[in-house]
C-alpha cells in the first residue's frame, strides 16, 4: 500500500495555536515536522492521522544559539532544526563536536535537508543517533502543552521503542545542552553502507578537571540499551583518571549490560561486541578532544 488514508490538514502559525489544534482533533491528529518517517508510515498505513498538523512555519521552534540563565549558558537547539543545520553548525562544532559526528552518519543529504531533530527525538526509533548522542550529553528536552512548559532529561524521555513522555497535545519545544568547561566529545557508528540506519553506535562525552574525570555521558544505540544509556560504564568511570586501561573497561561493562537482538543487521553477540568496542573508541577520541581541541 503505497497511498495514504484519507486525511484533513491544519497549518499552525504559533506553538500556541499548534497546541490548540492538537487539543481540539485530539489523539487522532499528528504533528508532521520534516514528514521522513510520519509519511512513509502513513504510506504504508502503519499510522493513520486523522488530521496533520504542521509545525513548518513555527519560527519560535526554529534556529541554533546559546541560551543563558541563572549565570549558566546552554546550547539551544530549536525542534525544527533540520538535520543539515545541525550538521553545519559552527556552534556545534565548538561546544559538541558528537553532534557533528553523528549528523554527518545520518542518512543522506535528502533526509537530511527535511528531517528535523524533533521529529527524530519524536518518533524515537531505537536505532536513531541523536537520541544516543544527547544522552552522552545529558541534555534536556523542553516539552511545550496548554499549561505551559516543562523539562525533561534527554535521558527520561523516551519510555521504550516509538514512545515517548511527549503527551497527545504537547510538542517538544527544543533541546538544551549545558555548557561547561573542560569538555570533550565523539560519536562512532558502525553500519552496513553509507546512509544506513545502525548496526550499532556509541557516543561519549567527558568532563575533565586536569586528567579527572568529574563528569561523563555515554549513549549507544540500536542495541537494546536501557535509555540508550551505558549507565553502570558513567559509574566505573566517574571521577577517576583518564587512562586507556579504563576506557577499555568501561567498554567491556557496556557490552555486559546491553539487550542487543539479532535482526538483518547483525547477530546479538557481533552487536554486543561493537558495543564495548565502539564506546571505548568515543571515549578515546572524546578525551583527546578535551586535552587537545576539537581537531583531535
Ligand atoms: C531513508 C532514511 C534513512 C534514515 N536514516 C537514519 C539514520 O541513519 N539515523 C537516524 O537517526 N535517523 C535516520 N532517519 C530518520 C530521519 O532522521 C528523520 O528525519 C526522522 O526520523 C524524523 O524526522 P522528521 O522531522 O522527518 O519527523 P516527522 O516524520 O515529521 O515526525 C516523526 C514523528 O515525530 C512527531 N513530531 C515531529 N516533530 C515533533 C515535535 N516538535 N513535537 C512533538 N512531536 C513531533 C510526529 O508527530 C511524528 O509522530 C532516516 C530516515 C529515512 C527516511
């Protein structure tokens, strides 16, 4: 089935009036941002709306910057950024090099040129790269509905595969990513062809103090990681010293506590080893980008 069911289409001039559209047509109404994964869904009536809603002209949700409050800056990202903009932002670059590294793995330039980052932290496939790469950075979602706005940790917002706590009428606002000094951060990711969703990808980020770890992020994705998070790998690691020895490690311990399944990408135990490989590679690459720039 290649054609959409029948549907009405509505086209929000404010995220005022989206939530009020959302309101009034209830559960049976979506937001459609870039469309990459709502239409193909409805194409093959796996989703069927009753009415779209489109967010493409909500400025409010638009554009990259820093954002300060409280003496404490944080990279903004609006919802509808689109993949691209990410990809060439030089902000990102300077304060988040994981987010570059993982845009540039993202499908290719025409899903990229529309899909937006709300829309993938939204449809929260558990194979998707930046829900991984905002968990490395602890990030916070900002959630927008009738009573106002509230902040949820990148970590806490997807609660399983396609779910997320995003309510039938709220609309994820923008991320915000806390800056802090000291630190460094990467992605990896293995996949079957350029373009291709992932076998398995990992990214870190770490705080350092002199060679102290005072703070670390490590999210995986595509294999089965609780949040898309390698929890017990932060601990192990978290406040102690930069060494090769303890990355290895630290790897080992993420491959031990993910939930890989076999499917036509790969077998679990082949994940469960790019796993740990692949976290203990971020980890390098992000700790020379905390010692020595963005370049390393
Ligand atoms: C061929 C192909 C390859 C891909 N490869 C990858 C890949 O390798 N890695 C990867 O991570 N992704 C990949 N993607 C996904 C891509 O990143 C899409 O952009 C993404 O899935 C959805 O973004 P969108 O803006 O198109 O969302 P849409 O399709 O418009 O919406 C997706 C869902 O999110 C909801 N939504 C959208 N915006 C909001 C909002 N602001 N608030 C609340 N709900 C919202 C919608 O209602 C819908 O349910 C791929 C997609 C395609 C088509």
């Amino acid at each position: 089935m290649q054609v959409p069911a029948q549907f009405d289409y509505e086209r929000a001039t404010g995220v005022a009036h989206a939530i009020a559209l959302l309101t009034r047509y209830g559960p049976e109404s979506r937001l459609v941002a870039g469309g990459h994964s709502l239409i193909p869904m409805m194409k093959l009536r796996i989703a069927n709306p009753e009415t779209l809603i489109d967010i493409n002209d909500l400025d409010e949700l638009k554009g990259i910057s820093i954002a300060s409050a409280d003496g404490a800056d944080a990279l903004r990202i609006g919802a509808m950024v689109r993949h691209t903009e990410l990809l060439e932002s030089p902000l990102a670059v300077e304060h988040f090099p994981i987010l570059v590294d993982a845009e540039r793995v993202i499908a290719d330039p025409v899903v990229r040129n529309r899909g937006t980052i709300g829309g993938s932290l939204c449809q929260a496939d558990p194979s998707e790269d930046l829900s991984a790469a905002f968990t490395a950075l602890h990030a916070v979602a900002v959630i927008e509905g009738a009573d106002g706005r509230r902040e949820v940790s990148a970590r806490e917002f997807h609660t399983g595969p396609y779910q997320t706590v995003v309510g039938d009428a709220e609309i994820l606002v923008e991320v915000r990513v806390p800056i802090r000094p000291g630190s460094g951060s990467a992605y990896e990711k293995v996949e079957r062809r350029v373009g291709d969703w992932a076998v398995a990808a990992g990214g870190a980020a770490l705080w350092l103090d002199a060679d102290t770890i005072t703070e670390v992020g490590i999210g995986l994705t595509a294999v089965g990681a609780e949040h898309f998070c390698a929890a017990q790998a932060e601990d192990y690691l978290r406040g102690g010293p930069v060494t090769e020895e303890r990355f290895v490690e630290a790897g080992r311990i993420a491959a031990e506590h993910v939930r890989p399944t076999a499917d036509q990408r790969g077998p679990e135990d082949y994940k469960r080893h790019l796993a740990g490989e692949l976290t203990t590679r971020a980890l390098r690459r992000a700790a020379a980008r905390a010692q020595h720039g963005t370049e390393a």
